[in-house]
C-alpha cells in the first residue's frame, strides 16, 4: 500500500458499490449500538415548520454583525457551530470574541426534534454516510452560521494578556453575521507561508491583519496552557477517499496551525463556560478526564526513552516529556502520543455543583471545563446553551441536578456508542483496502492490551486491528511486527498476528 503525498492507495479497489455497503453496514451499526439512524415523523413535520429566527437586536441581544468574524473549519463542513474574531483594545491586551450558534433559539427544550437529538446525543460522523443530531435544514441552514447570513449566537468574550492567560471574560447573546467562510488547510499555509492568502481573506479589508492577529493570540494562549500541563498531543487518522462509490485511498488527516488555532479558543471558551455558570451559582454537565489509572505505564513508556518521571500523575512533566520527545523525533511523535492517550483513558460528562472541585480535565490541566461550542452537533453543548440563557437572563434553572446527572451519563454512553459505530465503519472502509494483503506484514504500535482483547495500529497507515496470537508480554505503546492474517468487511474486523522480533 504505498503512499503517495499523504495517500495510501488500494491496488485492488474494483468493487464500485464501496458506498452503498459502508452506508447499510453504518446504518445497522447504528441500531446495533442503541442509536436512530432516521428523524422519526414527529421530529420531521416540526421540522418542516420552523423558520429562521427573527434578526433583530433587542435588549438582550446585541448587535455585533459588523465585526470581521469568520468561520474556520474543514473544507467539507457545513455544520458551522463557531466564528470569530479579534479586537485590539488599549494596552498590551486583545480580545478575543467566539460565537456560538443559538440552536436553542429553533429547538425547543422537549420538542421532537430535542428528543430525537437527546437520543443520540451526538452526530455521528462514517466513512460513508453522517448521521447529523439535527435535520440538515437546521444544522447546515437555520442555526448554522453561514457566509452572509444574519444569526442568533452565544458570544464567548475573553480578555487575553501577553502571557496567553484569560485576564477577564464574559458570555452574552447577539446577533452575527460570518464575513468569510475559510477552511483549515488554505488558510494554514497561508499563515505558515507555503500558500497564497486565501481568496475570501483578500476579499474583506482587515481581515487578514485580524486573522493573524488571531493566530498570535491563540500562540500565546497554547504556550501559556502547556506551562501548566495542558498535553499537547497529535494522533494521525486516516479518511477513505471515495471516487464515485468506489474507494480509492486512504488520506492522513494532519493537525496544521488553523486548527490549533480554534482548538485553543474552544479549550478557553469551554473553560470560560464552566467558570461562567460557577459565578452565578448555577449547575453544569462539566467534561472530565480523571487522573489515568495506568499512570505506571506511561513512567514505563518515558523510562525506555530514558526520561523519568514522578510516580504520582502529573501533568506537568508528562508534558515536558511530550515536548522533548517530539522535537528529538517528530515523525514517530503520533505513536507516543496515541500510545499516551490509551493510557489517560476516556473523557467522560459528569453533572457539576456550582461550589463544587470536580475531578477536571488532566490531559487540558484545568478543573472548570464544559462543552459548550458545538451545540449543532453535541447535545451536552445544547444543554450548557439553555443553562447559559437563563443565568444571563435570571431566570430558574432550567434542569434539576438529578436530570442532569442522567443526562450527563447517557451522554457518555452514548458518545462512547456513536465512537464504536464511527470506528466500525471505518474498520470496514479500511478493510476493503487490506483484504488483497492477507500475508504482508507490517511494523505497528499496541494500542490496547487487556483480558478483552490486544489491539495494534499500523504504522505505514493508522488502520487498528486485533492482534490474534502472539500478544503475550505486549503492552501499551510497544512496537511490534504483525501480519495481516484476516478481514470481515462486515464486521470492520481486521485481525493480525505477531512475527519476528519487533523493532
């Protein structure tokens, strides 16, 4: 399978009916994991009755639609949940605004279209086919903030220092209009100085001194937050590439500098969420990862690269160690860091108390983080969007604390199913490729090891597979030599078995 820029190409790909088979095998693998495929009627005939919500500032909604915002997202994505925008203000300080789609303004808390989103929780995104959380009329359309349009919006306004640290912040609603509508590569190489600047960046006066303005902010901001141990990891994932209904090759997904860019506003905005509801004594659906239970593995892990460190979980030094050990090898760096992220262990949502230190979020180093910029396409960030309404506007809580502790765990179970379905799918994107190399063997990493089962992922192409014999004495992060023994399209099984010595 070789590569050819970033590619891995299928020798064999004849079958021009590749789609159609993700397609029924996802939707199965959707009911199989307990999630709805379909809108049920009910959710449908309401659909068909909404209209966009009037744009008309009031007194409670401010009108920020002059602002240079834009979108920032994939090339393909038409779900916009965020813009934003920078603005200088007197001294060394700069403001970030990000806004956030008010999905709540056209779903009504117990309509069917909140029931139906309630369910799944999550969009769940296939090799073949997207299950959205919403109707594409809403997600893509009504509460999407798209290129011209007029929306209601969540406004995240953060005060950043030279430091990179939130110095003061604020959440308020507004009305927005996005001025451009950029995608993470164009305008990556843009910014890095590989590419021309992009042709809606042209287009507006000011914005590409706002845009770069942005991405000093967000350089600062990712700086500040790895001194106090936020991990700054990178994992490499591969997307099928369809020609026609027929795959033909698997792309690697890479992280670039637009994306780090938004990854850090939403780490703060999430942050500034949770601190927000804290403030005026409300509740909140906070997103955790616990101190990792197999903290003993990651020291093993930075002992054979003869770093040491403590034996209580910290932070801290494991980012240290991440940093040292990407700048020392920078192409292996993704196999430590999926290796370190099978270690840390899944998030998780839990229902917090206002006066309450919840466990936090370890791989981000923080205590106070709650999903709040995807409301399109997380239901917990709908929920934080009608929490959020009713602290600014001194209303009630909308939730009891037992409603969202219930809420909380089916959001990660079913976030954890919905993993299992996108997983499963593209198992079996990728094992249509592998099936003619039943044989050949590969170098690959061990990702999981447990009485369940051991699991290994290729390192010539992130496909993950089980290792059927041979996993006695592996764990976590180990580099071993498979070989590729079988493959269930159906199944999106892909099984190996260990060869040779291991490197």
């Amino acid at each position: 399978m070789p590569a050819q820029n970033g590619f891995f190409v299928a020798n064999n790909a004849d079958s021009p009916h590749h789609r159609p088979l993700l397609q029924r095998i996802a939707h199965q693998a959707m009911l199989d994991r307990g999630l709805l495929p379909d809108f049920p009627a009910p959710a449908l005939a309401e659909l068909d009755r909404l209209q966009a919500a009037p744009a008309a500032p009031g007194q409670s909604l401010r009108d920020l639609r002059d602002l240079l915002w834009c979108s920032i997202d994939n090339d393909d994505s038409r779900d916009l949940d965020q813009l934003s925008v920078a603005r200088i203000i007197p001294g060394e300080n700069v403001k970030i605004l990000v806004a956030i789609a008010d999905v709540d303004a056209l779903v009504a808390r117990g309509s069917a279209l909140d029931a139906y989103a309630e369910h799944n929780t999550t969009s769940v995104y296939t090799a073949a086919q997207i299950f959205p959380m919403l109707p594409e009329k809403l997600s893509t359309d009504l509460t999407s903030l798209n290129f011209n349009q007029d929306r209601h919006a969540m406004i995240v306004e953060m005060v950043v220092g030279p430091d990179g640290a939130v110095q003061d912040s604020d959440i308020y609603r507004a009305l927005v209009r996005n001025h451009a509508k950029l995608a993470y590569n164009s305008l990556a190489a843009w910014l890095d100085g590989q590419g021309l600047m992009p042709a809606a960046v042209a287009a507006l006066d000011g914005l590409a001194d706002n845009v770069r303005l942005q991405d000093q902010v967000a350089a600062r901001m990712k700086a500040f937050r790895s001194q106090h141990g936020a991990l700054r990891l990178e994992t490499v994932e591969a997307k099928p590439v369809f020609e026609g209904d027929q795959i033909r090759a698997l792309e690697v997904q890479d992280k670039n500098r637009a994306k780090e860019m938004i990854e850090n506003f939403m780490v703060a905005a999430n942050s500034v969420t949770a601190q927000f509801l804290a403030a005026k004594h409300f509740p909140s659906i906070r997103r955790v990862v616990r101190t990792p239970k197999r903290w003993n593995r990651i020291v093993e892990i930075a002992a054979q690269h003869g770093v040491t460190l403590p034996a209580e979980p910290d932070s801290k030094s494991l980012e240290d160690f991440l940093t040292t050990m990407k700048a020392a090898d920078p192409l292996r760096f993704p196999d430590l860091s999926l290796a370190v992220i099978k270690l840390l262990g899944a998030g998780e949502y839990v229902a917090g108390l206002p006066d309450e230190v919840g466990p936090g979020h370890f791989g981000l180093a923080v205590k106070d983080y709650a999903h709040s910029t995807a409301p399109n396409r997380r239901y917990t960030d709908l929920i934080t969007q009608r929490l959020l309404k009713a602290a600014i506007d001194g209303q009630p809580v909308p939730y009891r604390h037992d409603e969202l502790e219930a809420l909380a765990l089916h959001s990660t179970q079913a976030e954890d199913a919905a993993n299992k379905v996108e997983r499963q799918v593209s198992k079996s994107a990728a094992a249509l490729l592998l099936e003619s190399r039943i044989g050949e063997s590969f170098d690959a990493i061990v990702t999981g090891a447990s009485p369940k089962g051991t699991w290994v992922r290729l390192l010539t192409v992130p496909v993950e597979g089980r290792l059927e014999s041979g996993f006695e004495g592996v764990d976590v992060g180990d580099k071993i030599r498979v070989q590729l023994v079988s493959t269930d399209v159906e199944r999106g099984f892909i099984d190996f078995k260990r060869v040779g010595s291991g490197h």
